[in-house]
C-alpha cells in the first residue's frame, strides 16, 4: 500500500514507525530504571541502569509523531520532563540517546543531562526542561531571535497542561502574541500533573480558551488520533510560517503510566485507565491502516525493525564509557568572574 491516498493524506508508515520507536524507547527505558532485564535479555543484578527520575510519555506518541512531521531542521524545539517523544521525533540519534540515559559519555550531554534535561542542539531540540512551564519562555525567545534574524524557521514549544497553571505560560503567549513571533505551542493536555489529576485543578476551558483571550488562535485536537494531529498540525505550522504569528494546538491524550517510571499510579481509578487503553493511538493506527486496505505484516515489521534498534541502542549503552572525572568541572560557570569553561 502507498503512504497516501491523496497527496495530502498522512504518511501512516512513516508516523506509525516514529509512534513505535519512541513506545520501544520508553518501555526498555522503563525496565533499565527498575532494575530490570539487561541488554542482552540476562537478568540483571537488580540494580538501574537508568538513574534518577524517568518519566514516561507512554500513550501520548501522536503528539510528538504528528506535530513533528511538519518540521524541518532549521526549526526549534523545547521540550518537557517527559520529552523522549519530543527528541525523537524531531531526529535525535536514538542510541545516543539511550547512552545519554545511562549517564554514559556517548550521550548528548556527555551523560549530564540525563532523562530530564536531554538536548540535542545539532537537530534543533534545544532541551528537555526539569522544571514545569519552563520551556515556554524558552521557545518564545528562540521564536523572538528567528524573527530577528529573518532566516526562516519557526520554534515548536512542546508543555503539559499542568503547565497552563503557573505564569511563564501567560507570559510567554503574552510576549509571542505582542511581536507576532513564529512558534507554535503544543499543550499535551494527558489530564494529570503529576499524581494530581488536572481538571479540578484548571479554571475555564483550558489551555486552548486562555491562547484565544490573548488573541492566539488555537485548535483542539483529538492527541490519541494520529491522522487529526497531522492535519491539524500541518494548518498550524503553515499559518506560522506564513507570518500569521503564534498558533496554539491543545492535543487532548492522556498518560497511561504513572509520574516516573516507578510510579504505579495506585492513586488513579482503574476504569479511568481501562477506558483510555481503548484509545491508544498505535491500536488506532492499526486499524485505520487496515480500513484502508493495508497489508498489517508491513507493520508488525516496522514493530519489530524498532524493537531491534532499541535493542541495539541497549547494548550500546550498557557497554559505553563512563565520563571522565575531569569532566565534572567542564560546563560550569563561576560565581566570582562569571566565565564560562
């Protein structure tokens, strides 16, 4: 089966692949930080190989997949906490960004950054961000200096709706609406934040109805659809490109797993858990690729092409050098003369 049926139909190999890629990524990501299997599928001695805190985007792989899809490699991106997904999809190295998990010296960051503060600058990714909503301001300062610098480009900022609560998120829509900058902020809204569930927690409509007091216009998408998500994210990077100014997207997925990876989200209804399975959006890939007409062999092998990969990036990083001591007094900067090393 081709990948469209019309010219401007989704690529549903090409976002099926990258959706499993980052699933494969994050569940042998998970098991690293538990303790779990070892690269080779050997028992481990029980201790993680992913240290500190993981958190996971399990079932929110649309967003990423289908926003991602429209960029290119001039443009920026920030993240979140829970940015595997996010990396990914804008083309990060997979392996090394396993290695960088690991704490390994093949990583991006030399093993510094880890899981929260991933960065990879040679693909636009301008970083993962520990602390909530902090990307926002971020990505509209990049978005500021594209439109200065008059080169093209645009600055995708990618934040949970956890984040729509605190102030860098009016700020930041405030200052990107004032200057009509080029960036697209993309509200995951998977309806917790943290262990607390959001909507008791959010005044008004949302993330979408505060972008429109300020003038932004925004869509509300179906996140778990990753056909929606595509067409609605190839509107909006067009208009912002176009010089249309910011765009808002509020994707509306959920989160299956708990805060980190060694959460079990005992705290979370089970029926409220077994009703959003039901949505995953891989499953509806599935059947949206068989509806028309496609053979499903062609994507059992892309599962298991990722699962390999994923593999591969295991072993790699388990068998990676550890960071040099001297390099722990590399990316510093005093607080006497303030200069950068």
């Amino acid at each position: 089966m081709p990948h469209d049926l019309t010219a401007t139909a989704p690529p549903l190999l090409d976002l099926y692949r990258m959706m499993v890629r980052i699933r494969a990524f994050e569940a042998a990501a998970e098991v690293a930080s538990q303790g779990g299997v070892s690269a080779y599928g050997k028992a481990s001695d029980g201790k993680a190989q992913v240290k500190g805190p993981l958190h996971l985007s399990t079932g929110q792989e649309a967003v990423p997949s289908g926003v991602c899809a429209h960029l290119n490699a001039n443009d920026y991106l920030t993240s979140t906490h829970r940015g595997h997904g996010h990396t990914l999809a804008k083309g990060a190295d997979l392996t090394r960004m396993m290695c960088e998990l690991f704490g390994k010296a093949t990583g991006f960051n030399g093993g510094k950054g880890g899981s929260m503060h991933i960065a990879d600058f040679s693909v636009g990714m301008l970083g993962a961000n520990g602390v909530v909503a902090a990307g926002l301001p971020i990505a509209t300062g990049a978005a500021h200096a594209q439109k200065l610098k008059g080169e093209g480009g645009i600055t995708v900022c990618f934040f949970g709706d956890g984040a729509i609560n605190r102030g860098p998120f009016l700020e930041a829509l405030n200052w990107a609406q004032i200057y009509q900058l080029p960036v697209l902020f993309v509200c995951e809204d998977n309806r917790w934040s943290a262990t607390t569930a959001s909507a008791p927690m959010i005044g008004g409509e949302g993330a979408s109805a505060r972008a429109e007091s300020l003038g932004i216009a925004a869509t509300r998408v179906d996140g778990n659809d990753i056909e929606a998500v595509w067409h609605a994210a190839r509107d909006l990077v067009g208009q912002v490109r176009a010089g249309q100014g910011p765009r808002l997207l509020h994707a509306i997925t959920y989160r299956v797993k708990g805060h980190v990876s060694v959460d079990l989200a005992a705290y979370r209804d089970p029926a409220e858990l077994a009703a959003a399975l039901l949505t995953d959006p891989m499953a509806r890939a599935r059947q949206r690729f068989a509806a028309l007409g496609g053979d499903l062999k062609q994507l059992d092998a892309i599962e298991q092409a990722a699962h390999d990969e994923v593999q591969a990036a295991l072993a790699t990083a388990s068998a990676a050098p550890w960071p040099e001591a001297a390099s722990a007094y590399t990316d510093i900067q005093t607080t006497g003369a303030g200069q950068w090393y």
